[in-house]
C-alpha cells in the first residue's frame, strides 16, 4: 500500500511540473511578444539614427508590427488566466501579492478622425509638420501596445479577467491607428 502512495505522489510532482512548465512557457512566449514590438518601438526613435524622410524607411517596422500583433490571441491570455489559477490550487505560490505583479492598466486609445486621410487630401499645402506628427503618432502608437500588452500579462497573471476586457481592445486598436497613420504618411510620398 504504501507503494501506491509514493508513486502517486511522484505522478503528482510530474504533473505539477509539467503544469509549471507549460505556464512558463506560455508566459515566456507572450513576453516575448512585447519585447519584440518594445524592439520595434526602440528602432523608430531618433537615437537609433536620423528620422526618416520617406514612409517606405519605416515599411519593414510596420510589417514586422503587425505579424507580432496579429500574434495576438485572446485565448492565449484566457489560458494564462486557468492555467495560474490551477497552480495556484495545486499550492504553487504564484498568486502571492509580495512577488506578484501589480498590473497598471494603460491609457485609452488616442484615434486620429476617421476621415483624416481625406482632411489631408483637401489640404493646399503639404508643410513638413504634418509628416512628424504622423511619425510620433505610430511611435505613440506601438508604445502604448506595450504598455497594454504588458498590463495583460500581469493582469493575467494575477487572475483578473477585467484587464482582458479593458485591455484587449486596445491592441487592435492600435495597429489600426499606426496602420491608418502611416497609410496617409505614404500617400505623402507618392
């Protein structure tokens, strides 16, 4: 009898283990998202050389913005959510308010008007601000990705399913405005 235990407690340690491996993982694999676009941000700035003068300087930084954000996945952070609440009930420590993470939810979304390209079109005169500030709006734009992408980690990663509905939205949301900004910066250099 006391065979059978010792080896149920073993087949339990393993599937805590992979349990914790899984969830590591899976952390890991969202983290590296947003380190990847934080990358992305961190190429547009001006320390990393002269500002562009053309949209097709930044081309490769918008196609590489929008394959890491069409990474994102609902369901991913809805896992995040279920698998932490099971190591949590398997008495892994990982809900713990001392080392835990105290997530900060970002800013709402800062959208240009809708019919901006056309304001932009009807104008006389094309004056060399109006390029910058499309430039800072992207900028502005894959920051504050981060900055919602890493509020749902850490929202997930305490258990809280508000942060997905706040913050979730906002992801495509921001694509779609640096998209829409930059759109209309290109159609200056045609």
């Amino acid at each position: 009898m006391s065979l059978d235990h010792v080896g149920e407690e073993e087949d339990d340690r393993e599937s805590v283990d992979s349990l914790i491996s899984t969830w590591e993982h899976l952390l890991s694999r969202l983290r590296r998202t947003g380190d990847e676009v934080r990358a992305l941000h961190a190429r547009m700035t001006p320390w990393h050389g002269p500002e562009p003068r053309r949209a097709a300087d930044w081309d490769w930084i918008m196609e590489a913005f929008a394959r890491e954000a069409a990474t994102a996945n609902r369901s991913d952070f809805e896992s995040l959510i279920l698998q932490t609440t099971g190591l949590h009930h398997r008495g892994i420590e990982v809900l713990n308010p001392d080392r835990g993470p105290q997530p900060i939810p970002s800013a709402f979304v800062r959208r240009m008007p809708e019919n901006q390209a056309k304001i932009e079109a009807e104008r006389y005169e094309r004056q060399g601000r109006h390029v910058l500030a499309y430039q800072q709006h992207i900028r502005q734009c894959l920051e504050h990705f981060v900055t919602a992408w890493t509020a749902l980690i850490d929202g997930c990663s305490i258990c809280d399913w508000e942060m997905i509905d706040d913050e979730f939205p906002k992801l495509a949301q921001l694509q779609e405005e640096a998209g829409h900004a930059f759109a209309i910066w290109a159609d200056f250099d045609r």
